[in-house]
C-alpha cells in the first residue's frame, strides 16, 4: 500500500508542480516583456475571453477529476482490510499505546509483527482523541474514546519503524511514540513463543468471563437466562425492539457495558452494567473471547500464526 | 439586485427636507429604513445558524437515541408546553398589531399592543421558571447530581443538556427582547415615531417573531417526542 | 507648505475623539493597531515555537509551555489577526470610499464591533497571561471539555465574543454594499474588492454563528458538566469536529478572499489595464464564499467519519479548488499586454501569486483521501496552511497596505525598502514552510515538542527561514512607521488608480467627498486615459 | 413612508391558523405513525414559520433581497444538517467485507463510557 500511496502522491507533487511552474514562468515573463517606467503608460485594453475562461476552468477540473478518483480507490483499499490478517488490539491513553496480541503477548509502546502478513490493529481510546499514525505504512486513524478503528498494513521490509500520536492529546503527546518491528516470520514465531505464561488473548476472556460469573446466565447450550454466545459473532441477532444488529466488536462492548442498550429479543433485562468495572483491555478480552466461540472452523482460541478468515460479515464480497 | 442604485437627487436635494431622525451618511429616510431591516434581517440570519447547531445536536442524538429521546420527553409537561406556545404566538400577534399601529400613526395604540406583548412575554417566562424549577426538584439538571432511571440515563442527560441548552438561550432572547421593547415603548410614549419614521419598531417586531419562530421548533422537538409510544 | 487641508485625522484630535469616532477611517485605523499588536504577539510565539524546535530535545520550553505556545500562536493568529486584518482593516477603510458612501451604514454599530473585539482579545490576553491554554485553536473535545487543566474557559469566552465582532462587521458590510452605492455604481462597476468583501461577509454572517454555539456547548460541557459531546453519555467527539469546522473551514475563506480582492485591484492597477475576465473573478468569490460550506470533513478524514462521506467531501474540495485556479489565470492573463509598473504592491502582489499557488496547489495533494490518510496531522498540512494564511493572507494584505498606504496617512513609504522587505520576507517564507512539506511527507506529527533526531536537519532550515521572515515584517513595521514621519506627501492619486477612494485627497475628507460621486464608467478603465494624476 | 400595512383581519387569521396548527401538532403526536411522527411534526412546524414569516414579518412584500436572504438562511442551515446527517447515518455502513463484520471503524459510538477522562484509568497500568 505504501508505494501506492506514493505513486499518487508523486503524480500530483508532478501534475501541480506543472501548474506552478507554468503560472510562475507566465508572470516572470510578463513583468519583465511589458515592463514600463512611465507611470501614464496603459496596456491593451483587453477584457476576457470566454474559451480560455472555460479552458482553464474545465481543463483543472478534469485533472481533479482523475486525481480524486485515482486517491478515492487508494482511500478504499485502505480502509479495506483483506480478508487474512494478523489481528491486534489496542488501547491509547495519555500516553502510552498498549497492544494486545492474540496468542496473549502485551506491549506497551512496542508492536511485533512479521514481514509480509497483512495486519490489522482494532483499537480504542481509554481517554481523549489520540490517532495511531505508521508513517511507513502510510496509515493513521484516530483513536476515539467509545468507539473501536482499525488501521491496516502489510510490512515489507525488516527493521523497526515508527509510531506516532498524530491527534493532540496533551502534555506528552509528543511523546506517546512507540515502534514496530517488523520481523523475519521465524523470528517472530520465536518471539510469540516467547514470554508470557497467562494464556491467549481469549484465554484470558474466557477466564474473566468464568470470573464475572457470564458463565452462569450465557450457557453454550442455550439453557441460561442469557443468550448463548456461541457462533454469534459475526450474524445478525434480532433484537426485543424489532430490529436487528450484526454483531461486531462495537455491539458486543456496547452488550457488556451497557446490556440493556440493544437487547435479544426473547430475554429479560437481567444483566447488570459492567460500565466503569473493567478496562478497556479487559473488554477486547472478552470480546475476542466472544469471537473464538465457534462451532465450526476451528474454534477455540485464535492465534496470530493462524490466521483468521473471519466470518463474512456481510454478502457482499468484493 | 439592482435596486440598491439609490435612486435620490443630487446632494443639496436630500438636505433640502432634512428629517431629524435621518442620519448623516444616509441620503434619504427610505434609505435608511432599508439600510435597517436588510441589517435585521441578515442579523436573523446568523442567528438561524446559531440555533442551528444546536439542532444539528439535537437531530443527531434523536436518530441515534429514539428511546431515550421519548422517555425524557415525557418528562416535560405538555400541557405548560402548549399554554405556552399558545401565549408566545399571541405576544407575536400583538406585536404585529403594535407595528401596524406605528405604521398608521397610532401612538397610544403603539405603547399598548408593545405592553401587551411584554406581558405575554413574561407569562411565557413564568411558566417556564416553573418548569426549570421542576426539573431542579427532579434531579433532571445535567451534570453531577442528574438522575435518571434506567439504561438510558447517559443519553437521557444529553437530551436536557440540549433542553436546557436550546430553550435557556431562547429565554435568553425573550430577556433582551424586553429590553429592546422597553426601549421602543418608551420612545413610542414620547411621540417619537411617524408613519414616516417607525424602523426601531418595525425591526424589532421582526427580532420579537423570530424568537417565537425559534419556540414553534422547539415546541414539537423538545415536548412531542414520540408520545405515541411507538419507541417505548 | 500652505496650510494644512481639513482630514479626518486632524479635524479633532482629542484621544476621546478616537475611541468614540464613528467615522470608518478611523475606526479601519483602529483595528489596524490592535491587529499590529495582536500580530507580534502571535508571532512572538512563533519565535519560541520555532526556536523550540531546533533542536529535537525538549530543551528549551518544557512540554505543557509549548502546547501553549502553539494554542496560543494559532488563537491569536486566526481570531485576532487573520480574520479582521484585511476585512475590518482595509476594508473599514476602503470599502466605503470605493462606493462613493460617506459611511458604512451601520456606523454606531461599527464602532461596537471594534469595542467588542477589543474586549474579546482582552479576555483571551487574560487567559494567556493567567496560564494560558493548551487545547490547540480546534479545541477538541474531549481534551478541551475533560482532560486540559488549562483556562480552556477563558479563550472561549474570549474567542466568542470576537465572533460577535465579526458577524457585525460582516452585516454591516453587507447592508453598506446593498443600500449605499453611490448613483450609477451598478454592481458589475463595482471594484472586485467590493464582491471579495461581499462574498466575506456572508461567511461571516452565515459560519460565525455556528463556531459561536460550538464554543458555547463546549463551554457549558466544560464548565457545568452538562453533556453534548461526551463519549461517556453515549455523545459524539466527532460531533464537535463537524460543528467546528464548518465555521473554520470556510474562516480560510474570511481570510483569504479579502486579499484576493486586494490582489485584483493591485495587479489591474499596476498593469494598467482591466482586470481579465472581471465577471470570472467577481462570481469566483462568491462560488468560493458558497462552495466553501460544502467542504468542511476534508479536515475529518481520518478522525472516524463514514468513508462514503469522505468520498463527498473530497469531490467538493476538488470542486472548490477551481474558483480559486479560474482567479489565478485571471490575474496572470490581466498581466498579458500590459504596461507593468513594478512599484511595491506590484512587488508584494507577484509574491502573493507565488506563495498562494503552492498553497493552493498542495491543497490539492491534501484533498486526496488516499493521501491525506498519511499527511493529515503532520507538518505538511502545517505548510498548506501557512502558506495559504500567510503567504496568501498576510502577503495579499502587505499588498493592500502599500497600495492604500498613501491613501490612509497622506504618506508615502519608502519605496526600495518596501521591495527589499517583500523580497526579505518571501525568501524567508520558503526557507521556513518549504521544508515541512519534505518533514511533512516523511511523518513528522504537528505538535510535536521533541522529535526524533532524523528531522533535525530540516527543523533548523524552518528556523532559520523564520527569523529571516521576522527580520522582513520588522522592516516593515521600520519603513512603515518612519513614512509616517519622514514620508513624501502622496497626493490624492499616486499610483494614477481608477476607483472613487483615489478620487479624494489623501487623507480623505471626515465626510469622504467633497461632491457625492456620480459613476459613469466600469471598473478599470486604464485605458480611457481620464485617470486623474495626483 | 413604504411599508406595507396589512389589514388586521390578515394578522387575526394568521393567528388563528397558528392556533390551529398548534394544536394539529399536539393531536397529532399522540397517533402512532411510526417513524413519521417526527417529519409530520416538523412538516407543520415550518408551515407555522412560513406563515409568521411572510405574514407577520412582512416578508412577502419585502425587497427581493431579503426574500434571496430567507431562502439563504434556510439554504445553509439545511448544509449543515444535512451533510453532517448523512456522514453520521452512513458511517455503520460496511465498507470491507470480511472485515470481521465491520470493526467498528465509522460505527456509531456506543452508549457508554469509553473509560472517560483520565482520573478513572490512572494507575492501571
């Protein structure tokens, strides 16, 4: 994606530093040709001309024309993950970037990933706008408290890169920087293994949930007094009010912190709130461990070294 | 567009009848008077945008929030509501009565109908302190202390943020509209308007209107949320 | 010398007869030494800003003191510069004159929009000296409503009574352009400076409001906890961002289109000839004044707004951009045949021209989603915009100063120095912006108080660019003050400009014209030879 | 002078009209029309307003500029609410297939505290 983003830069950098020359070479020549002392001299008196009028509006707006599409498909595919990713998850706060990987690793101002795999951060913010900028990749978004973004790149190239907070968020905002480094496959498989003696990322959901008692009322075979939540992720649910929803990470946080929002229909508004009782993390935990609740496709914990085909959300497959 | 190539005769002409209230820098009263409502009126225009963020606010928690939109609507009485409606269109009658009696060289007829709209303005007014005061009693003020049962209660405190928000500046342009019709009164008491010379009221006729437009917006926007039920 | 001629600057000469002048010379005047003030205040500013940044530590201002600099720089800057300098200023004074009007037809109201800009730039002086602010000029909540420890409160305050200025001066301007034409000045004889000050009073009337309720729910959000914008009520952040950018984004145009108007009468002027293509160049104004309303969310694209609304924004700002290009031919094709007299403001003009292409053409590269997916929040849209507010702005209003200058004080400046310092400052522009495009590219956030040490190299170009840049406007304000003193008497036509304001002596009369005016002639007519020589 | 005085009985009917589309509006907020409830309700609200516009304001005999300057205010006003409205409702559209049901990116914000301001979250970590 990087050299795409380049390649459409340079044409414009080229299409308009035509423009400036041009303009600048018209008006250098033209001081200095009809270049007078004589205060009483006047020009031509020329007054318009319609085709060059319409010339040099139409002819601009074409060039915008094609510099907008060709940047509205560039804008597209990134904002489009494919469908194989390594996902991560991610939280910002004033002033740290804290990632969460699948096979249970955290970093704080630090991101793993291997050479030449797509990856996806799905992240949030704890506090104020941050945005999560890889000027290698050529890819930002801004981080907003409530709501999850994602950014996506694939990594070409070995070494470390940077991380930048590109949204103003206060004191240290120059300093919430952290790097990616972009490792050899193998090594970054050594680097998962690694580490970490507290489980996958739904592990550790799968452990809160236990711990929160979800376990008692979300039964997988349906018998509780909340729904099951086994090959929900990723359907549409129907809803107590008539409606429908698919369900994605955003509605299963928007469930746990506040249940009673957008309720199944069929079920009574038991469930209490869990608003301002778990972190931002503890939520991606759950919700990751809500996602790997599957019947078919190999359920159980997902991991970064098998990468997800996640359910198609939608019939609409490019 | 044209029409501004004010159409006056030389300079001596337009000194040659001077009206005490025709300004310096104007040529002639019609020119003045012109000059004075299109600034009325482009000064109503900004405040169309002023309150028009607002219900941009308003309109997007409402798409989102439907439920919690109907559960804090009925909150509010709308009985106080439509009384209310009912007083500020009637004030905005009386003032157009109050420019119609300038127009036609009325003067006692000027100071009553302008009284008469103060009064009704001050009605309107009463019956909202009593409102506010209601929602005081109830913990419905944003902020710390709100309360409001039920999983709606965060968008619930963005709807009276708005309430508060929309119908406070509105009172607020009640209050300087008393202001500015005291002003008028006073003048009209003292003779000073003419069939020839009445923009003061006319302009704030049209200030005192566009307040009771705000309020027939805010009436169904803030009251008559889905008081059908179709949501909850 | 015989005696001296009656002016309006020495009829009274009482300080009272200053603060309670309702006259709109001296008022233009006025707000010409607020401006002044409020200008090296914000680039004092700069200067730390600037100084800070060359080198990559810290060392110099500690974080929290430049996050106010910055704030403080971009609140002064906009708010209390760029917005009124040429429309309140040039246009104060020119504006009526150029109509034949003995006055704008608002006058009392005039002399309270300076008041309450006055008092508007107190409260946020205020603000600065008692701690100053942090937020950024954007105010984005919820740093602005929850997080920042900072009189957050007070700019606000300060930012929207000035608003109300602005929204004043803009009707004022509007109802003088509808109702005090002088006898046979139609509107397609008007000066396009008048139909730029046209178009910039509807932004002002129709956006102003809208930052002023913005600034207003942040206010009530910050200070009585009520909840507009607040994620945790279930609000929307982006919601702020939308309300503020509709009035900031078309405020590029309060600034920019002023000096446009500005540059059309200088170039006519100077070439002496009819502006090309004059109908292109009025309506362009008032497509730019009215496709600038279109456009806002191109500063969102990356803050979480629907992608399909991004696609809509970005066509807009393409469709936007053209106006501004038809403008440009326009003032290149008024060169072609003409009998180009380099004085000054011919001098500043050409560096306009320069400095508002690149700026204008980079914004092109910042319109492309795809692109601007890299560049938005770094360094590279710092340059954009600083090369339009500035390099246009500023460069277009040091045009109409030196164009007016005469007409103003009865003075003139001196001429070569007024040609080094265009020549000064451009130079020190480029050296200062050029290298944030490259720094920009590269990813270097904005904001940022300690960078890494690669983007040192081009950090201290940009610093040493910017104190040729300030050495420029301190030779300004040098020559500028001197003339006052020292200058030759102008006379009432020193450039042998078309337009009714040249048609009085310099300095005009309290009251304008001896003779109401009567038009009988198009604009710029240079070649009918009729043009008085003063 | 110019002005354009109105009979009397033009303002006592303009208030009755008003009258009774107040009245409309609070009868008609207690039918359930679904989700029409909200455009019927504003539908009658900026019938009142034209009224009081033309008739009380005097704006039908009004200049055409100010007649230019009403549609003007309306004309923006509509901008911007209905180029913020159509960002907000499109944002929870898919964009990327399989991209995990749509993560959320342009999702509209969930109800509730995204761990708000510092003070709640420091010393987590």
């Amino acid at each position: 994606m990087a050299s795409r983003v380049d390649n459409l830069y340079f044409f414009i950098v080229a299409v308009t530093a035509f423009f400036a020359v041009l303009v600048s070479v018209l008006v250098i020549v033209f001081a200095a040709k009809y270049h007078t002392k004589d205060p009483l001299a006047v020009g031509q008196p020329i007054h318009g001309s319609m085709p060059l009028e319409l010339a040099w509006s139409i002819i601009p707006f074409l060039i915008s024309v094609v510099i907008f599409a060709w940047a509205a498909d560039v804008f597209f595919d990134l904002q489009r993950p494919p469908d194989q990713t390594i996902e991560i998850y991610s939280t910002a706060k004033r002033w740290m970037w804290k990632f969460q990987h699948l096979d249970g690793q955290n970093e704080i101002n630090e991101l793993h990933v291997p050479v030449g795999r797509a990856v996806k951060v799905t992240f949030t913010s704890e506090d104020v706008l941050h945005s999560m900028f890889f000027p290698s990749f050529r890819v930002k978004a801004d981080a907003i408290p409530g709501r999850y973004s994602t950014v996506w790149f694939t990594a070409t190239k070995i070494g470390e890169f940077h991380l930048f907070c590109a949204e103003y968020c206060g004191t240290s905002h120059s300093g919430m920087i952290g790097k990616v480094i972009v490792m050899e496959p193998a090594a970054y498989q050594a680097w998962l293994a690694g580490g970490v003696g507290s489980g996958s990322l739904s592990q550790r959901g799968e452990q809160l949930f236990n711990d929160l008692a979800c376990n008692t009322c979300h039964r997988s075979d349906g018998s509780g007094r909340g729904p099951s939540l086994v090959n929900k992720f990723g359907a549409p649910v129907e809803l107590a009010n008539g409606t429908s929803v698919a369900v994605n990470e955003a509605y299963v946080r928007e469930s746990i912190l506040t249940p009673q929002a957008k309720l199944v229909a069929g079920f009574q508004p038991l469930m209490p709130t869990f608003q301002g009782l778990l972190s931002e993390e503890s939520v991606i935990a759950l919700v990751e461990y809500v996602k790997s609740l599957r019947t078919t496709g190999g359920g159980g914990p997902r991991t970064a070294s098998e990468p997800s085909a996640t359910a198609p959300a939608t019939p609409q497959n490019k | 567009m044209g029409d501004a190539v004010a159409v006056h005769g030389g300079h001596g002409d337009a000194h040659a009848h001077h009206h005490p209230d025709l300004q310096h820098h104007f040529d002639t009263l019609e020119q003045q008077h012109e000059a004075a409502t299109l600034g009325m009126w482009l000064f109503l225009i900004t405040e169309v945008l002023f309150f028009g963020g607002l219900f941009l606010a308003y309109m997007l928690y409402r798409v989102w929030y439907p439920v919690a939109w109907a559960e804090a609507s009925r909150e509010l009485d709308i009985v106080l509501g439509a009384f209310n409606t009912a007083v500020l269109i009637g004030s905005s009658l009386t003032m157009a009565l109050a420019v119609r009696a300038a127009q036609t060289g009325k003067q006692r007829a000027t100071v009553v109908w302008i009284l008469l709209t103060m009064t009704l303005g001050f009605v309107f007014l009463i019956v909202k302190y009593f409102e506010y005061k209601e929602k005081f009693e109830h913990h419905h003020v944003p902020g710390p202390n709100f309360v409001f049962e039920g999983p709606e209660a965060g968008p619930a405190q963005i709807y009276f943020s708005l309430y508060f928000l929309m119908t406070g500046l509105h009172a607020t342009h009640m209050i300087i509209g008393f202001f500015i019709m005291a002003v008028i009164a006073w003048m009209a008491h003292k003779k000073r308007f003419t069939p020839e010379w009445y923009t003061p009221v006319e302009i704030t006729g049209l200030y005192w209107h566009f307040v009771d437009i705000v309020w027939i917006f805010l009436f169904p926007l803030l009251y008559l949320v889905d008081r059908a039920g179709h949501f909850a | 010398m015989a005696s001296t001629p009656l002016t309006y600057l020495n009829h009274e000469h009482s300080v009272a007869s200053w603060l309670l002048t309702k006259d709109h010379k001296r008022i233009g005047v006025m707000y010409l030494v607020v401006v002044t003030l409020a200008f090296f205040l914000g680039g004092l500013f700069a200067t730390l800003i600037r100084l800070e940044l060359a080198t990559p530590a810290g060392d110099l201002l500690s974080n929290d003191d430049y996050n106010k600099m910055f704030t403080m720089h971009g609140v002064v800057m906009v708010f209390f510069v760029l917005i009124p300098a040429v429309p309140a200023i040039l246009g104060n004074f020119v504006l009526p004159l150029m109509l034949g009007a003995k006055d704008v037809a608002f006058p009392k109201i005039n002399l309270l929009s300076w008041y309450v800009f006055v008092i508007g730039f107190l409260f946020t002086v205020y603000a600065m000296v008692t701690g100053g602010v942090d937020t950024g000029w954007t105010f984005y909540t919820p740093y602005s409503s929850r997080a920042s420890n900072s009189n957050v409160m007070m700019t606000g305050i300060g930012v929207f009574i000035t608003g109300f200025s602005s929204i004043l001066t803009g009707l004022n301007f509007m109802v003088t352009i509808h109702r005090m034409r002088a006898p046979g000045l139609t509107w397609f004889r008007l000066p396009l400076f008048v139909w730029a000050v046209y178009a910039t009073s509807l932004v002002q009337i129709l956006g102003t409001p809208v930052i002023a309720i913005t600034v207003l729910a942040l206010a009530v959000e910050r200070g009585l906890h009520f909840g507009i914008f607040d994620a945790a009520l279930g609000g929307d952040p982006v919601l702020f961002q939308h309300m503020f950018w509709f009035y900031s984004h078309p405020a590029v145009y309060i600034m920019i289109l002023p000096p446009m108007g500005a540059i059309s009468e200088v170039i006519a002027c100077f070439s002496r000839k009819s502006i090309f293509g004059y109908s292109f160049v009025a309506f362009s104004s008032l497509a730019i004044a009215i496709f600038g309303f279109l456009v806002w969310a191109h500063h969102m694209f990356v803050s979480g707004i629907s992608v399909y609304s991004a696609l809509v924004f970005s066509f807009l700002t393409y469709a936007v951009a053209i106006p501004s290009a038809v403008k440009t031919f326009n003032w290149t094709a008024t060169m072609y045949k003409g009998a180009i007299w380099l004085k000054a403001p011919m001098i500043w003009a050409i560096s306009f021209l320069a400095l508002f292409l690149v700026g204008g053409l980079t914004g092109l590269i910042t319109a492309a989603l795809g692109v601007d997916v890299h560049i938005h929040d770094t360094y590279f849209v710092v340059a954009h915009f600083h090369f339009i507010m500035v390099g246009g702005a500023v460069m277009g209003f040091f045009a109409g100063l030196h164009f007016w200058w005469p007409k103003i004080t009865g003075r003139m400046y001196s001429e070569i120095w007024a040609k080094v310092a265009a020549i000064v400052v451009l130079a020190g522009f480029i050296l200062t912006f050029g290298p944030q495009f490259i720094l920009g590219y590269l990813g270097m956030p904005r904001r940022y108080h300690v960078y890494p040490d690669e983007f040192q190299v081009l950090n201290v170009l940009s610093s040493a660019g910017a104190s040729i840049l300030a050495v420029g406007y301190l030779i300004v304000g040098i020559y500028l003050m001197a003339s006052l003193f020292k200058g030759k008497h102008a006379g009432a036509n020193p450039w042998h400009a078309t337009g009714l304001e040249w048609t009085t002596q310099s300095p005009p009369l309290p009251h304008n014209f001896e003779v109401q005016p009567i038009v009988t002639r198009e604009a710029y007519e240079y070649s009918s030879q009729e043009v008085t020589v003063g | 002078m110019v002005g354009h005085i109105s009979p009397k009985s033009t303002y006592y009917a303009v208030f009755a009209a008003l009258m009774v589309g107040t009245a409309i509006t609070v009868a008609v907020a207690f039918v359930n029309l679904g989700s029409f409830n909200f455009p019927v309700a504003i539908g009658i609200a900026i019938t009142k307003a034209t009224l009081v516009v033309l008739f009380f304001m005097h704006a039908k005999y009004s200049s055409k500029v100010i007649k230019l300057f009403v549609g003007t205010a309306f004309f923006f006003l509509a901008i911007l609410l209905g180029m913020t409205m159509t960002d907000v409702l499109s944002r929870g559209l898919k964009t990327y297939p399989g991209g995990a049901g749509g993560s959320g990116y342009g999702e509209r914000a969930p109800r509730v505290p995204g761990a708000a301001p510092a003070a709640s979250t420091e010393g987590q970590h």
